[in-house]
C-alpha cells in the first residue's frame, strides 16, 4: 500500500512540473509613433520566436539585424506609406541570419553593402516589398551559407545596382521566386538569377528592361563542387533584355574549373534537368529569347514564344536536351 502511495505522489508531482513549466506568448510589437518601440530594431532585439513586430506608417532610417527564428515583420498600410531606409550606410536594410522569417509590406531603398534584403536561413518568406534604388542586389542570398525553402514573392524589384534577386553559391535548394516585377536592374549579373541551386523555381514573374550582362532570367552553374538542376523556368514574362553578353531573356549557363573554351568545360556539365516552359520571352537583343550555353545532360525547352540558341563549350550548336518552342505561349 505505502509503495503504491509513493508511487501516486511521484507521479502527482510530474504532473504539476509538467503542467507549471513556462511557455512564451507570442506577442504582437508595434514600432511607430506613439507606439511601443520608435525603431523596428529595437522591437527585434526584445522580440523572441513567433513574436509579431507590426509597423506603422512612416520613414524608418536604420539597417535592421533579424537574428531570430520565426519572427514577423509586416507593415500595417504597405510599402506606399511605409520605408524602411537605409541610408547609404555599409550595410543592407535588412540582413536575416534566421529561419521562418517573414518580411512584408516595406519600402526598401538606399542599401549599402550587399543591398536591400540579404538573408541566410531556411523557410523565409519576402512579400509584398518595393525594393529599388540600392547598392548591388535588390534581395540576394549569396556567400553566407546554405538557404533552403525560401519564398520571395509579389515583390517590385527594380533600379538595384546588380541583379534584382540572387540566390546562390553554395547549393542552395527548394526557392521559390514567384509573382515578382523586375525590371532595370543592372548592368551585373541578371534581372533574376539562381546560382549553383536546385530544385528551385522561378515562375509567374514579370522581368522587362533589364540591362544586365546575362539577361532577364539566368540559371548559373559555376562550380564542379556543386551538381545542380532538376529547376524550373515557368510561366514568366520576360520582355526587353538589351545589351548583354550572353544577350538572352531567359540564360542557362554553366561554368566550371575544368576543360572547355573561354573557361567552359568541354562535357559532363552538372547543371541538367532543368525545364525552360511555357513563358513569353520577346523583344531582347539579337533575338535570342532563351540561350543555352554549356548545358549537359536532360531537360525540357517546351512550349516558350521564343525559340532556344543553343551553344556548348567549344561554341558548337549542339544540345541534348529536348526542345520544342513556339509551341504554346505568344508574343503579346
């Protein structure tokens, strides 16, 4: 009987431990004007995982460290009447070394360094921003580590020093680019480019008046230490890619250490299997519409409005992929 008794108050005891054990409230943090906090990043650095910061109206001038997993940061009347500035200063509007971050509704502008919005993280989510006018790239992941399931999204992207969004190096996998406007971005690099990545997407964007060395839209492999493919290019508008090296709206290249011409490997490229599909690629400089430069292996160039300049290493016109344009989507 005193051996059952022990037995009832040890487990009454894990019971009320179990049931007293703190748990944090997601809270919801207001920056403005007569509110809580005058600047986002003071309302981040209190701020812990599923907090929501909520911005008000108004002219923010600071460059803003998100260090925290699974925050919110969204604007309450949107980018027309809510900007995030960051002056110029080295270093970009926002820099996000966090997974499940959210960042919705800014103006984002004046962004030194690497530019408006650079993030490292997993399942990130960039919405609804207007990001023009700064230095290098308008949102980019690049040379800080692996970001895995990001989306960028329903974005205005445009008048960055480089590309309007970049995400790569180091084989990154599971991005999504989707529903964006890109345009006069440039003149490095591309209006969209995925670099070193796979099984990404890029899909439903409009890319127009890009000036950029490869074009509108570029899939870039460049190194041998990292087997790419298996992306996605579909359904995008891209119109007026001018002046470029490559001179194409929608580039698929590859360039690695070893062999080949002008620095292009000769065979056994690893950015293969990707699908080029059912976009609208028209008025860009010397009427190529999609270029495929050193590409090996599989892949799918169906149903585009552009037809496919296909070029390997040793600048031949052969290409292994299957390719099928002018097939389903029209020139406006």
């Amino acid at each position: 009987m005193k051996k059952l008794i022990a037995i009832a108050v040890v487990v009454a005891l894990l019971l009320v431990m179990t049931v007293s054990v703190p748990v944090a409230a997601q809270t919801d943090r207001h920056v403005g004007t007569g509110q809580t906090y005058a600047t986002i990043q003071a309302a981040v650095d209190t701020a812990v995982p599923g907090d929501t910061i909520i911005v008000h109206p108004g002219t923010y001038t600071e460059n803003v460290d998100v260090n925290t997993d699974d925050l919110t940061i969204k604007s309450t009347g949107g980018a027309t009447v809510t900007t995030v500035d960051g002056s110029g200063a080295n270093d970009e509007v926002f820099e996000v070394v966090a997974n499940g971050v959210t960042i919705n509704g800014f103006e984002i502008i004046n962004g030194g360094s690497d530019g408006g919005i650079k993030f490292e993280g997993d399942n990130n989510v960039f919405s609804n921003n207007h990001v023009h006018d700064n230095n290098n790239y308008g949102i980019v992941a690049w040379d800080m580590g692996i970001s895995d399931n990001n989306k960028i999204t329903r974005n205005k992207i445009h008048d960055n020093v480089r590309s309007g969004i970049l995400i790569g190096y180091y084989g990154n996998s599971g991005n999504e680019v989707t529903h964006n406007e890109v345009y006069d971005n440039g003149p490095d690099w591309a209006g969209i480019e995925l670099v070193n990545s796979k099984n990404s997407s890029i899909t439903h964007n409009k890319v127009h008046g890009s000036s950029a060395v490869w074009g509108g839209i570029l899939l870039f492999n460049w190194t041998d230490a990292v087997v790419t493919g298996g992306n996605s290019v579909v359904r995008n508008d891209v119109d007026g890619s001018v002046g470029g090296f490559a001179m194409g709206g929608i580039v698929l290249l590859s360039w690695t250490t070893g062999g080949g011409v002008h620095g292009f490997p000769a065979s056994n490229v690893s950015n293969n299997d990707n699908a080029v599909m059912h976009n609208n690629v028209y008025n860009n400089d010397a009427g190529r519409g999609i270029v495929l430069w050193a590409i090996a292996g599989g892949g799918k160039v169906l149903g585009n409005s552009a037809g496919a300049f296909a070029i390997d290493g040793r600048e031949t016109l052969s290409f292994p992929c299957k390719i099928a344009d002018k097939s389903g989507r029209k020139d406006p």
